[in-house]
C-alpha cells in the first residue's frame, strides 16, 4: 500500500528510520534490522528501489545524519497526487485504491476459503450423524422430535425477535423523524430570527441615517440663518454708523441755526428732517423685534434705540425753543 501510495520514482525520497536501539543489544538490533532490510514482508522492496534505512540514536549527530540524507533529495510528487490532480482519477481509480481492493478481495477469498472448508466439515459431521442415527433408530426419532421442538422454539423465538427489532426500529424511526421536524422547526424559527434581526438593525441603521441627514440638515439651515442675521446685523450696523454720523452732523448745524434763529423766534426748516429719521429709527426697531433679528443682533438695536432717543432729545429741544 505505502508503495502504491507514493509510487516507484518517489521512493528513491524514503529514509526508514530505526530507533529504540537503546533498549536492545547491538546483536539483537542489528539482527532485526536485517530481517527488516531483507524480507520481502517488510521493506525489502522499498529498499530495492532505491529507498535508504537509517538509524536514530536518540542522539542529536543521528538526527543530523538523517536530516542530511534528506537534504539533497529533489521533491517529487507522489504517485497518488499524479493520479488525482494530473489524470482526474477518482480514489477508487488510482493504484492505492486498487491495492486496497486487492487487499480486501484477499481478504474476501480467504473468508469464503475458510466457510468453505467449515461447510465442509458441518457436511462431514452430519453424515457422520446421519450414519450414526441410521444405527439407533429409535434414539435417532427421539432426537428428531427433540430437534423439531427446539426447532419450533427457536423460530418462534426468532420470530419473536425479529417483531421486536421491527417495533424497535419503527420507533427508532419515529423518535428520529420527531427529532428532525424539531430540528427543522428550530432552524426555521432560528431562521426567522436571524432575519427578524437583520431587519431590526437595517430599520435602525436607515432610521439613525435619516436623523443623521435631518440633524445635517437642519444644523446647515441654523447656520444658514446665523450667518444671514449676521450680514443683516453688520448690515444694520453700518446703517447706524452712517445715520449717526449724518445726524450729529445734523445736530451740529441744527444747534448752530437754532442759536442764530432764537433772536427772530421761528424754528429752523431742517428739524423737520431730523423728526423724520427718527421716526424711521423707530419704525426699524420695531421691524427687527418683530422678524427676531433683535434677539441676535441686540447692540445693533439698541444702538438704533438710541437714534430715537436722541431724536426724542432734539423734539424737546424744539419744544423749549417755543
């Protein structure tokens, strides 16, 4: 078997390897071995195709020896890989397979050699009973009656087993097809699980997905909106700074008239003008309170609060003129 298994070209690749040479005598070793190189039994053959037998010591130098006989050995494949992965043989087809039905088939002759000769031996031994019951007839019908009962008894007994081994075996059968559905049902319910599951955690995943974009979302909305409150808040600031400085302007040439106007008793013509940006002022903080913007841009409105106030300062002003 081993040679059919490796083949003859990738035997020349084989150490056997001896040990235990510690618990023999050098002349009972050396004796075994040669029965071991010599005899067709064992590896005689092997070695005769080229295969090296070695010895190991329990030494690490005979290891070493081994090892080196190895060494230089090209790697070759062996017969049954050739006949497998090469040629597409199936297991029963290659050389190792058919030895081994060799094997059995030996074994089977020898078997059917051996029931040969013992039907042979029953045959002799009942004509030899024949004979000897042809001599005593009557213990001969005796023995007959004694053979029929027991006969009987054991096909009754044998029919008796064979009932209660088909009673066995239906229930065998039984329990085992209980035990499959069951196993069936778990696996279907596992089944079912797993996707129950799977579902769950796609569910969560589209679900935390769509909070994720609506909190993206709406994050870029907010800051869409601060920026815009921004830009309108330093835009309302810049207003204010260039309506200040229009109106101290204002209120340096208006306080410059007045003082001139106060000898001939008549109000200066450009108050008017004032009043009017004031009134805008209001009408402005009154807009940013209503559309938010004075909760975020709170210095820009009270900035333009304190445009109304200085109006408000400049009408009672006027108003003590008279």
């Amino acid at each position: 078997m081993f040679q059919k298994l490796c083949g003859e070209s990738a035997l020349r690749n084989v150490v056997i390897v001896t040990n235990m040479w510690g618990g023999v005598t050098t002349r009972v070793g050396e004796k075994r071995e040669a029965d071991l190189k010599g005899k067709d039994i064992f590896f005689k053959s092997i070695l005769d195709k080229h295969a090296q037998m070695a010895r190991h010591l329990n030494t690490v130098d005979s290891a070493r020896s081994i090892l080196r006989l190895m060494l230089n050995n090209p790697p070759l494949p062996l017969l049954i890989q050739e006949e497998i992965a090469d040629n597409g043989k199936d297991i029963t087809e290659t050389s190792a397979g058919q030895e081994l039905d060799r094997e059995l088939l030996e074994e089977r002759r020898k078997h059917e050699e051996e029931k040969r000769i013992l039907e042979e031996e029953i045959q002799q031994a009942r004509k030899d009973m024949e004979d000897r019951l042809k001599k005593e007839q009557e213990e001969e019908a005796r023995r007959q009656e004694e053979k029929r009962r027991y006969e009987e008894e054991k096909r009754i007994l044998e029919e008796e087993r064979q009932q209660a081994m088909r009673d066995r075996d239906e229930r065998r059968k039984k329990k085992l097809e209980e035990q499959a559905k069951l196993w069936e049902e778990r696996r279907k319910h596992e089944e079912e699980m797993r996707k129950l599951e799977e579902q769950r955690q796609q569910e969560m995943r589209d679900r935390e997905e769509r909070l994720k974009k609506e909190l993206e979302e709406e994050a870029r909305k907010m800051q869409d909106e601060i920026n815009r409150i921004k830009a309108d808040s330093a835009r309302m600031a810049s207003d204010y700074q260039d309506k200040q400085r229009t109106m101290d302007a204002h209120l340096v040439e208006i306080n410059r008239r007045a003082q001139g106007s106060l000898t001939h008793g008549a109000i200066p013509t450009d108050v008017f003008p004032i009043l009017a940006v004031a009134g805008a002022a209001s009408a402005v903080v009154v807009a940013g309170v209503a559309a938010g913007v004075a909760t975020v841009a709170a210095p820009v409105v009270m900035a333009v609060g304190a445009v109304a106030v200085a109006a408000a300062v400049i009408v009672s002003k006027i108003f003590s003129w008279f």
